[in-house]
C-alpha cells in the first residue's frame, strides 16, 4: 500500500478528531472543552469531504460549528460555571474499563468484518441532487423530513418557553384563554 | 484509496471518548458536549458506510441529515434546560439535581 | 504526480494571490471610507501622506506593529491570543469560491481565475460566515471585562439572528440557476442579473450582510459611545489590528459575494472576454468598490439601531419576507412563469 496525500490529510483530520474528542472529554475549563470540541467537529467535516461528501462537510460546519457549538459556548458563559468546581469523577477505572472494552470490541467487529475494504464503486456525480429528490419523494423521505421539520419547530418553542425569563408567577397574569 | 476500516477505527474511537465523557464528566455542559461526540462518531460511520458499500443509494447522506436535525433539536431544549436549571437551583452538576428522587 | 505538483502550485499562487489582494483591499478600504466619509460630511480626510493620502494606511500600519501589545492581568492569555486569529481565518477563506474571472493562459498555461469553484459553494460561505463569530465572542469573553463580554454577546445575537435571513436571501439566486456552484450562479446572469429579477432577496442580503460585517447601522457591537468599542476595548497593538483588518476583509469578501449572486460577478455583458479574459477581475474589481462605496455611503447616512429594534427588525421583518420571497419564488419557477436557468 503506498502513502498518498490523500493519506495525510486522512491522518491530520483523524488527529484532529480524536484529539479533540480527548480534549472535549479531559479538559475541566468549559470554554477549552467546547473549543476542542469545534476542532474535533471540523476533523469531522474533512472526513466527509475525504468520504466525497461535501454537501454533508459543509452542513457539518454550518449545524454543527456554526450553530451548535455556538450555543454550547453561550451557555457556558451564561452560566458562568466556566470554573466553577465541577467534583472529582467517581468510578474512573470503571468507566476507562468499560470504554476500553467497547472500543476493543468495536476494533475486533471493524477488523474482522470490514478490514481492507475499498470503494465498490464511484459516487455518482448528482449525488447532491439525489439527496435533494429523495427528500420530497414521497416514496423516499417525504415524511421522515417533515417529521423532522416538525421536531425542529417543536424544540424550537420548546426551547423558547423553557429558557424565558419571565414565566407568568400567578395566576393572574396566565390570562383567560383557557381556564378550565 | 483509504481503506474503511480507518474511518470506521476513528468513528469508534470517538465513540467511546464520547461514552467516557458521558459516564465520568459530573457537569450536565460536558455531559451534552460528550453525547454530540457519540452523534459524530455515527455519523461519521454512516456516512463512510455509504461511501465503501453504497454510494449510488443515498440512503447513508440521508440518515446523516437527520442526525443533523435531532441533535440541532436536541441541544436547544437541552441547553435551555440547563439554563432554566441554572437560574432556578444556580447549579448545573448532574449529581446535585436530585429534586425528583427519593 | 506532476499533475498533481501543478495543481498544488496553481492553488498556491492563486490562495496567496486573493490573500494578498484582500490584505492590500484591507488596506485602501480604510483609505477609501475615510476620505469618501470625509467628503459627505464636509471634510477633507487625510491628505497628509503621499498624494491624497494614499500612504495614509501604511503609516496606520507602522504605527500598529510598534504599539504595545498589553494583555489584561485576569484575560485568559490562549484565547486572548488566539481571537484575533480566529476572526481574520473566516475572513480569509470565504472568497476561496468566488470565481475572478473566466479562462485564461498565461505564459501557455490555461487556468480558470478562481481558487476552487466546488458545487457547495454557497453553502461553503454560509457555513464559513456561521464560524466568523467565534472570534467575537471568544475576544469578549478572553478580555474579562463587562463591556467587552456585552458586545460579545451582542454580536452573537446578531450574526446568528441575520444569518437566517441572509441563507433565505442567498436561496432565491440559488433556485434561479438550479446550482450552488458560484459560477454556475454567474453564468446564469449572463443576459440580466439577478438584482433585477430578485430585487427584495438582493436588498434582504445586502442588509444583512451589513449586519455580518458589524457595519452601520448595525455597528452595535462595537458602539463606541454604549460600549466602549464593544469586543475589542482591552485589545491594542497588531492584536486590535487584525479586528479592524478582518472587518474590512470581511466587507471586500461580502461585496465580492453580493456581486457574484446579484450583479453577475466577473461578467459584463460578454466585456468580461477582453484582454484575453483579464477584464473579468478588473470588471468584478469596480463592482466591490461600488459596493464598498455604498457601505460608506449608509455609514454616513444612518443613524445606529437600538438593540431591541435590531433584533426585532431581524426577526420580524427580514426572515419572514425572505422565507416569503424564497416560497413565492419556488411556486414562480415550479409553474413557469419565471425562468428556471438550469
């Protein structure tokens, strides 16, 4: 097997992504740990593009970085718990046990099953548009994405409503709608 | 070409980071950081899966997409969670809210 | 392998070239703001060094390198450092799809003037303004003072409140040309430009962009007068400079990107094929300084929104008339009645 670039730029994204998954997990600073959390996601969206996916690397960036990771931030700071005293972990050498028996089991799975294993064929090249039928295909994932769609705005006024400030405290000001 | 066992070894490896994070991290941000970890490592398999078994179904992008949306909704009423808890209990240690047991 | 070491070199040449170009554009927009503000409000501006000025932007420079570069006592030193850096990449690398012009040969090489021409590329400059705001909150937070922290967060809220708006505007060009390849979008536009056949997307876009690049009337997170210059107030020296640099990097960048969606970008009419297709870069080139031109022209027309207006206007106004217009669009181009330019 020889090394090509492609090689290279597979190693530098990996590292980014596990080191950065290690980071997110062992750093005690919240602000460091959402941080590496950004560099692990973007390890991710080279992957995609090294799996010919860019349409799914840049909505990577766009949900993952530009939104969620935003929103984690945010709430770091709003919360100001960026130091605050988070107490020892209980159980360290149970749960790294567990983790690493998964992980070798997993390893076992994958090398057993998949190792070696190349493309079987080319992506082809209106794969972006493929994706944009089948979601309003209503044989493929018209329902799933209006799902989804209605999920979204779920958590949306959810979100709203949890987070807000000024909850009504009594009675009084609940209003008259729908007293029952 | 990179075999698909590498991605495959990376997506795991992050997975089990991700399940570390959430049985040993005690504040609920780090807890939700590391369960977006476990979303990415999936995601990261479907996609290679899609890529080496089954480029011409999209199927694989498809389900990734999805991911995308359950974790965007996932992560707002989570965080809007924690701050309503927050600002109620000015706390956010997983082991701390125990208001509901007894 | 040779084809790939020429591939290498033609990316090497062409990312430093647009590096070089929006470090020197940097440069002559401050010259350019200040003297055209100057003029509508009755000024001179500076006159001092060089001709009209024009050595202006490198005395500014000089005396940045040589400022002293004070970190406050409480700041967290990485990210205080790393800010400045994580606001300028975005910056940077948003034109890396934006085509300069059609094919050329130079010296018996043919090349296309434009770095990477990927068939994401509207989306690869939506995702890349949705990370430009980690610079400004991580400043904000880093400098551990209330004001910085406030304009911080400000310019949060504000990028992610008009970043919606802006992706529903850039979608109506997108459904006009079926790609979102930049230069399909570009190609479409040969016969009329978008701005006219989309004119509520290109004014939705255009404002927003002025609230991307934290631009008057939206300037408020860094409003000098509330804030005391917002994210940026403990920040001096080449630190401060590389705030200043990536927001008028940022304003070569979005104007580039507003020529390319909405003004057909390189193309002029078929003018763009003179000169042996160096009159693209050349035409694009008087399309940003017009659009640059006209930024300054708001500036020194507006006056600063208040925050809940900002945030209501955002919300109430700008997303629900650009998801009407990307709807009534849709329905037009499914029915007909406007061509689709696939």
């Amino acid at each position: 097997m020889s090394l090509t670039p492609l090689h290279a730029i597979f190693a530098l994204m990996s590292l980014f992504t596990v080191g950065g998954a290690v980071g997110v997990v062992l750093n005690r600073n919240l602000i460091y740990a959402a941080m590496y959390l950004v560099l692990s996601l973007f390890g991710i969206a080279g992957l995609f593009i090294l799996l010919e996916a860019p349409f799914l690397a840049a909505v990577q960036i766009l949900v993952y970085v530009g939104a969620i990771s935003v929103l984690i931030t945010i709430t770091v700071m709003v919360t100001r718990c960026v130091f605050c005293k988070e107490p020892p972990p209980r159980q360290l050498t149970l749960v790294a046990v567990m983790a690493a028996l998964v992980m070798v089991t997993l390893g076992f799975v994958i090398m057993t099953r998949f190792g070696g294993l190349t493309p079987a064929a080319d992506v082809p090249a209106d794969s972006i548009e493929q994706l944009g039928v089948a979601f309003v295909n209503p044989q493929a994932y018209l329902v799933p994405f209006e799902v989804a769609s209605i999920l979204l705005l779920g958590a949306l006024i959810g979100a709203i409503f949890i987070a807000r400030d000024d909850l009504p405290r009594d009675e009084e000001a609940v209003g008259g709608d729908d007293h029952a | 070409m990179i075999p698909l066992h590498w991605f495959l070894l990376v997506a795991a490896g992050m997975f089990c980071l991700g399940l570390f994070g959430v049985l040993i991290r005690r504040n609920v941000v780090a807890i939700l950081m590391s369960i977006e970890l476990m979303l990415n490592a999936v995601n990261l398999n479907l996609v290679a899966f899609w890529r080496y078994l089954a480029p011409e179904h999209i199927n694989g992008q498809m389900f990734a997409v999805f991911v995308f949306a359950v974790a965007a909704a996932e992560v707002s009423v989570g965080l809007a969670l924690i701050i309503s808890i927050y600002r109620n209990r000015d706390d956010v240690n997983a082991g701390d809210l125990n208001l509901l047991k007894w | 392998m040779s084809d790939f070491v020429i591939f290498l070199i033609d990316a090497a040449v062409k990312a430093v070239l647009i590096i070089v170009g929006l470090v020197l554009g940097f440069a002559y927009t401050t010259w350019l703001e200040r003297r055209f503000i100057a003029r509508l409000q009755s000024r001179v501006g500076p006159n001092r060094a060089g001709p009209a000025g024009l050595l202006q932007p490198w005395a500014d420079a000089l005396k940045l390198f040589f400022k002293e570069d004070i970190m406050p006592t409480d700041a967290d030193r990485i990210i205080y450092t790393l800010a400045p850096a994580v606001t300028s990449v975005p910056a940077l690398i948003v034109l890396g799809v934006v085509p300069f012009g059609g094919q050329i040969s130079l010296f018996g090489y043919q090349t296309t003037l434009g770095l990477a021409d990927i068939n994401v590329g509207v989306l690869y400059i939506v995702a890349v303004t949705s990370i430009a705001v980690y610079g400004v909150v991580l400043a904000g937070w880093a400098s551990s003072n209330k004001y910085a922290m406030m304009g911080g967060l400000r310019a949060t809220a504000q990028m992610i409140s008009y970043e919606l708006a802006m992706g529903l505007a850039i979608l109506a060009p997108v459904m006009m040309a079926a790609s979102m390849s930049m230069s399909d979008i570009i190609d479409a536009q040969q016969n009329i430009w978008f701005v006219f056949l989309q004119p509520i997307a290109a004014v939705i876009f255009y404002i927003t962009i002025l609230a991307e690049t934290n631009r008057s009337p939206f300037d408020l997170p860094e409003a000098e007068q509330e804030l005391v210059a917002g994210y940026h107030t403990e920040y001096s020296g080449m630190k401060f400079a590389s705030f200043f640099m990536a927001e008028y990097m940022k304003m070569i960048a979005v104007s580039a990107i507003f020529s390319a969606l909405f003004l057909g970008g390189y193309r002029f009419f078929g003018l763009e094929n003179l000169l042996g297709g160096w009159m693209g870069p050349i035409i694009l080139f008087v399309k940003i300084v017009a659009s640059l031109a006209f930024m300054v022209w708001i500036r020194a027309t507006l006056p600063r929104f208040r925050y809940d207006k900002l945030m209501a206007f955002g919300w109430k106004v700008l997303l629900p008339l650009s998801l009407a217009n990307a709807v009534v669009t849709a329905v037009l181009i499914v029915l007909d009645i406007i061509p689709s330019f696939a």
